[in-house]
C-alpha cells in the first residue's frame, strides 16, 4: 500500500495524513472485496524495515493502527469479516498486540473475506524461521530431511493456512517487491498502478482484476496444452 506519504506531501500535509487516508482506503477496499466474494486480502501494512523509519512516525502509525482496529472491529463483524495477521508481532508495542489479539478473537468464527494484515513483516526473515524450525525438527528427530517438500514447507510459513495470492497489486508506481511474500508469489500475476493508495479506489481495483482476468496462466507450460486440458 505504497504512496501515503507522497499522496500528503503533494497536498502539502503532514505525512500521517496521509496514513489516515489509507486507512480509509483500507476500509473501501475491504468492502468492495467482500462484495466480490474475494477470499483473501492481504495488505502489506508495515513492514520489517519499516522500523527505520523516524521513531515519530513509527509512534504516530502505531497509535493509528490501535485506534483504526477499535473503530473498525464492529464492522468486520457485521461484513462477516475474518481478521488475520501475519509478521513477528512480538515486536510491536504491548497495547498494539492486545488489539490484534482480540480482533482475531472476536472474528475468528466470521466465514467471509479474510482480511490478512502483514504486520513488522519481511519475507526473508520469515524463511529463515521456517528453516530454523524445520532444521530443529530434524535434529530432535521428528522428521528426515527426505520428507521435506514444497507443501511442508509451506506449512512452516506464517501463511500455512493462507493460500497463495493470484493477484499481487502494488501502487503508488513502485517496481520492486520488497520483501513481500517472496516464497508465495511464485506463480502470482502483478499489476504495478501508478495511483498512490489512499486515491485507490474501486475503479483502480476493478482495473487490476480485469487485467488479471485477461491474462494466461501456464505454470510453465505452453499456451496449446491449456488448450487441449480445458477441453
């Protein structure tokens, strides 16, 4: 969700406001994904390096995550909304946790759009653990390096219970994935939209489907043996 602060210096506002509008985005967007019966939405809300930032920022964003997840819990809700996270939340601050947790609670039961927040998160960082953890597994005997495959690996992720992402969507005209679910996005078509995230809107999303939905899937193979498969 790139472009807050660019989209408010171009204003010529502060930079949280323009973390205040994304957070509105967020809500829209949200909605509208609902409405299309999308299964899962995954927004890169802070990332691992994102701690490098000016400690005042960082401050003013997690005081807004605190007051945006009090606000918006009712309406999750009412849309049937499933609240998940994924990142190393340990890090974040004691109060921000205590609402995470009791989002995820209080949703945890809805069956509709799961709403993924990827939280002091990088994709790296979250390999290495699954290495870790599989490289004690071995050692305690638990499991052979012979049975270690794509799928457990996988499930050693913090997306193990998340399926990989068909579209990945970057605004605000970046070129680049940093960090972002490097091991899932295999095989994941991306829209790059010059439009910074908080004037993102359902026009915007409407377009990014609509080139996914053009697009040819082959997983390697040959446009003729999708062919022939498809009948």
């Amino acid at each position: 969700m790139d472009g807050n602060g660019r989209w408010a210096n171009a204003k010529g506002l502060p930079r949280i406001s323009g973390h205040r509008e994304g957070v509105r985005t967020v809500r829209k967007i949200t909605e509208i994904c609902g409405e299309l019966n999308v299964r899962v939405l995954t927004l890169y809300t802070f990332s691992s390096e994102n701690w490098n930032r000016p400690v005042t920022e960082v401050s003013a964003l997690m005081k807004l995550l605190v007051s945006s997840l009090r606000q918006e819990v009712k309406d999750l809700m009412r849309n049937n909304v499933r609240f998940t996270v994924i990142g190393d939340i340990d890090e974040l601050d004691i109060s921000v946790q205590h609402e995470l947790l009791d989002a995820i609670q209080k949703t945890k039961h809805n069956t509709g759009l799961n709403l993924n927040l990827a939280l002091s998160y990088g994709s790296r960082k979250e390999i290495l653990s699954a290495v870790k953890f599989l490289s004690e597994k071995i050692v305690a005997g638990e499991i052979d390096s012979e049975q270690i495959n794509e799928t457990l690996f996988s499930q050693m992720l913090y997306t193990k219970d998340i399926p990989d992402p068909d579209l990945l969507i970057r605004t605000g005209g970046e070129f680049r994935i940093s960090n972002f679910l490097l091991w899932q996005i295999a095989y994941t078509e991306i829209h790059i939209t010059q439009t910074s995230w908080p004037a993102f809107g359902k026009k915007e999303l409407i377009k990014a489907i609509f080139d996914y939905q053009n697009r040819e899937r082959r997983y390697g193979k040959i446009s003729e043996q999708l062919k022939v498969n498809n009948g």
